[in-house]
C-alpha cells in the first residue's frame, strides 16, 4: 500500500528480501501481483540455487545475478584495510599481519568477505603481542579452528561435489576422486550414498571391462556397512582408486536402454 501512494506521487519502491528462499510458495505468489505492474522492484537475495527455491512465475520476471566467490587478491586488500583503518576498522590496535599470517587468514576464508574480517578480530583477540608486532599463522590458525567446508547434504552443493567425484572416476583421474570423496566425507556427507554411488558407476561406467569393479564396489559397500566411520573411508578409498584407474565401457548400460526402448516400441514380439 505504501508503495502504491508512492508511485501516485512518481517514487519507486525497492523492496529486498534477504534469504528469499524462506519465503513458501503461497509466499511467494503474493509478490507476483505487484512485481508485474510495477508497483515496486523486487530485489531478493539467496544462497541457494533461484532455479530451485524461487517460483517459476516469479523468476521469469526476475533477472538472475550470481554473486561469485571474492578472489584471494580481493581478500587480502579487504583485510589490509580493515587493520590499517583506525576509524571503522581495527587500526587502532597497530597490530600488523605476517605475510605468512595474511595468506593463512586468506586461505582459510576460502573467499568469503565477513569470514575473513571475522577471523581478523578473533586472531586479534588472541593476539598476545602489543601493539606494533606481527600477528601470527599460528594465531590465525587458533582462531580458525576446524576449517568449515562449504556443503549440504540434500541440495546444490551435495549434487556438484558428488558430480565432480564421478567425473573424476570417469576421467580416470584417483587423486581428484579421492580429493571429491575427502570433501563430502569432512563436510559430514552420508557415506552410504557414495558407496551406492560407486556400486552404481561400477556397473554402468566400467562394466565388463574389468568385471571385478562391481565386486569390490559392492564389498566397500558392505565393509563401511558393518564397520561405520572413520575405519571405512578406507574400503571407500580402495574402491575409488580401484575405479578410476580401472578400464572403461557403458556397453551394458546403453546396451539395456536400447533394449528398454525396443520394448516399449514393439511390445511382446515372438
């Protein structure tokens, strides 16, 4: 309504709406009206994918911008100035970063603007030095503690790490799988739908090209079954090493599409 009176005078509205995603479906359609005349812009922010948790009628209308990670030169800047700004920032402590400490805290933002500030003020924090002394790796590190991956464990990021590990099977490339296994097994993946995974890429990416691939696929399954974490990242590990340096061939798999295809175009032939 107020937009409405607003727009009787010749001022638009913006109305942003941070984590749009939490809005329901019915929440959503009540936006639609009013994004389709015109009485107000409609900006919403989220950190999931729009294509999934934004309403198809209301996306259409939308432009879609996707905000990429800060690049570690963007980082190191964002935290220069916030220790050499005494106003805003923490310059009034005069505590300078090592090299060595800048590219720690760097790195552990893994591009991420309010990580990297925040890890600032908990390393200064336990900064036991005065002022004028270099802040530590070490003392980033502390302050850093268990490094927090990126992931979750039903949606977009779940479906990219685990396409990057087939992929890498695929590729014949063990040190990136296992790197992809390492990252859904620390990021508290279920290590049970990797071992199907890998049941499954037994039988449909190398096939009877190494018939024991299937065997070994399924025996990870089961060991990490009956033994659990942490001693069953091993059999997994001897499964992706064993796929990925294993021979290739979809044979069987296209060879049952096709035969799918062939039954459902001529039905019960003789």
């Amino acid at each position: 309504e107020r937009a409405r009176r607003e727009a009787t005078a010749g001022r638009r509205t913006v109305l942003f709406l941070d984590e749009i995603h939490r809005f329901n479906r019915a929440q959503q359609d009540a936006l639609l009206p009013h994004v389709e005349v015109g009485t107000l812009t409609l900006i919403g922010a989220t950190t999931e994918n729009p294509s999934f948790e934004v309403n198809g009628a209301l996306l259409s209308r939308c432009r879609v911008f996707t905000l990429r990670a800060l690049g570690e030169a963007d980082l190191r800047t964002l935290v220069l100035r916030a220790l050499e700004d005494a106003e805003r920032g923490l310059g009034s402590q005069g505590v300078r970063l090592s090299p060595e400490g800048l590219e720690a805290l760097v790195t552990v933002a893994d591009g991420d603007a309010r990580r990297a500030l925040g890890l600032l003020e908990a390393a200064l924090a336990l900064h036991r030095g005065g002022a004028g002394e270099l802040l530590s790796p070490e003392t980033v590190q502390q302050a850093a503690g268990h490094r927090v991956l990126l992931h979750d464990r039903d949606r977009e990021e779940h479906y990219n790490v685990v396409s990057a590990l087939i992929k890498s099977l695929r590729a014949s490339d063990p040190d990136a799988a296992l790197y992809y296994l390492a990252r859904l097994l620390e990021a508290g993946d279920d290590p049970l739908f990797v071992a199907r995974r890998l049941v499954i890429f037994a039988a449909e990416d190398v096939g009877n090209a190494e018939p024991a691939a299937l065997g070994l696929a399924t025996s990870a399954f089961l060991a990490l079954e009956r033994i659990g974490l942490p001693e069953g990242r091993i059999p997994l590990a001897q499964a992706v090493t064993f796929l990925a340096c294993a021979p290739k061939s979809n044979a069987s798999y296209l060879g049952i599409e096709r035969a799918t295809k062939a039954v459902a175009e001529h039905g019960a032939l003789p």
